[in-house]
C-alpha cells in the first residue's frame, strides 16, 4: 500500500472509483530522474530491444517523445497536441550534476544507516 500511495503522492498515479489502478494525465512529466536515468542505460527502447525488462511499450514510447536526453540532464518538451508549438514556460530540466548529488547523499546516509544497524546486531553498539 506505500508504493502505492508514494506513486500515486509523486502524480504518476490515480485510483478510479471503483479502485483501479491508472496512469495519470501528465504522469511523465511527474516522472523522478531515476526513472529516466534506469531508461536510458537499461530498459529504453534503443538499450532493451527485445524487452527483457518486460516495460509496456505505452511506458517506453510516451516517456521517450516528452523527454529528451541533453548534455548535462534531462528536458521535458510539452508539445502542444493543437498546434505543435511548446510553450517556454512548460519547459523543465533535471541536471544530471544534481542527481548524483542527491544520489551520493543517500548512498551514504543508507550505508551509514545499514552500518549502524549490523554494529547493533553483531556487538550490541
């Protein structure tokens, strides 16, 4: 029930009234980086061409046309369905420099935590 609630707090989910499970409207652009980093060097359409980490294709292709790989990150295009033309102020990047920041960081923190866990078990610290 948390990861549920987690994707459903991150707006990439919504529950329907009969309970349902779906995709929300816009979901991509509530996408984490680590989902789009996991795409492009696992489970992307150009890395896992015969799908053996089993994405839906809707998944692969949607997030493939909204985001775009640059130098240094991430851009979120919104194209509008009417008139092709992106509007500047939906554009949004997500810095690579900053992920590995924040990816660093709970890597230690984890360690730390794990560590901290096993010096109990093993010596009562």
């Amino acid at each position: 029930r948390h990861e549920i609630d987690v994707l459903q707090s991150l707006g990439l989910l919504s529950i329907t009234s009969n309970g349902k499970l779906v995709l929300k409207q816009g979901w991509e652009k509530h996408s984490p980086q680590m989902v789009l980093q996991e795409m492009k060097s696992a489970w992307g359409s150009t890395v896992d061409v015969h799908n053996l980490f089993c994405v839906h294709d809707g998944i692969k292709k949607s997030l493939e046309r909204k985001w775009e790989h640059v130098v240094g990150g991430w851009r979120f295009s919104s194209l509008e369905e009417d008139d092709g033309m992106m509007d500047d102020d939906e554009e949004l990047v997500l810095e690579e420099e900053e992920y590995r920041l924040r990816k660093r960081i709970f890597t230690e923190n984890y360690n730390d935590w794990v560590s901290e866990k096993s010096g109990m078990g093993e010596f009562g610290v």
